[in-house]
C-alpha cells in the first residue's frame, strides 16, 4: 500500500496498470493487484460465498419484520 500525493491522481478511484488506486481516510491510496490467482474455487472460499448467499436471503425473506 502507498499514499498517492500526485496532483492528477488526487481522489482517484480506478484500477491501473496492474495497480488499484482507491480512497481511504482522507488518503488517495495505491496497491498492487495480485499477478495470478491460483485457485478460487476452493472449500473454504466455497463455503464462505455459501454463507453470504443464505444471509442475504434470510434478510431478503425476513425484511418486512426486521425493520423493528
């Protein structure tokens, strides 16, 4: 991660060249993308998606009564 102090880049919030500039507390920030992602579909990354899946859909269900 680097604080970007460029004046063009100053509150920027894309992705480029092989790098992602977002904001951050007041700060324009930069990181670097990963170069490869080996495998994303494994158990726990399965899983983990799984669980988000069924939370949004509890809520979906349940969203008349959970306002109060």
């Amino acid at each position: 991660m680097a604080i970007v102090q460029n004046f063009w880049l100053k509150g920027a919030s894309k992705r480029l060249a092989g790098a992602v500039i977002y904001k951050a507390m007041g700060q324009t920030r930069a990181r670097q993308l990963a170069s490869t992602v080996t495998n994303p579909r494994t158990e726990a990354q399965m899983s983990q998606r799984i669980r988000w899946a069924n939370l949004v859909a509890f809520y979906r269900a349940n969203q008349s009564w959970m306002k109060y």
